[in-house]
C-alpha cells in the first residue's frame, strides 16, 4: 500500500503541472494557493477549463482566512465556490465521490489521496 500512495501521488502532482502548463491562468491559481497552508484540492469544472468554468470549486481543509482567496477572486476576476472544512469527516460520501471524479490536488497530496481511496 505505502507504494500505491506514492505513485498516486506522483501521477497527481504530474496532472497538476500538466494542467498549469496548459493554461496560465491555472498555474496563478495553482501559486497563490501554494502560499496557504492548508490541505487544498479542486474539483468540477474547473479541473478542465477555469476560462469555461461558471465557478472554481475548491475543498480547503483547516483554518483558512477568506479574505485570502476573495482577494483571489478580484485579481483574477473570477468566482471560487468554497468549501472549508476543519475536517475530512465533515464531507459526506456524495461530495466525496463527485470529487473523485474530477479534482487537481493542490496541496497536501499523500494526505488526501489516502482520504480519496479510504
């Protein structure tokens, strides 16, 4: 098992400079989020295009000051729909498989990898 977390967590980390490679926007998101220290990962639509996206879904795990990613959000001239919770508990099975379907893991990626596969 500690082999499977570390080869998912270099496919993740692979996926997320893919992604930022392909669209500049995304790899501004991507460095800004870089600077908080919280467990983040973002899932939907935006995984594919943030241009496209009506909205950018983010989980945020732990203690997070809002006003960091409102200040995101007038930069960019985007909208972040936002999901902070102290807890991974806190997400029912739903949430969970929908974000497994579609998600760039920001931060925190062994730790939310094991979450995604438990």
């Amino acid at each position: 098992m500690p082999l499977l977390i570390d080869y998912l967590t270099i496919i993740e980390k692979e996926k997320l400079l893919k992604r930022c490679k392909e669209e500049l926007l995304m790899k501004e998101i991507v460095d800004f989020l870089h600077k908080l220290n919280n467990p983040i990962i973002m899932f939907g639509s935006a995984v594919d295009s943030v241009k496209k996206a009506r909205d950018i879904d983010l989980l945020v795990i732990g203690k997070l000051n809002k006003k960091e990613i409102e200040y995101l959000e007038g930069k960019l001239n985007l909208r972040f729909h936002l999901l902070n919770v102290k807890n991974l508990k806190e997400i029912n099975e739903t949430l969970k498989e929908e974000i497994k379907k579609k998600h760039l893991i920001i931060q925190g990626s062994e730790w939310l990898i094991k979450w995604l596969i438990s």
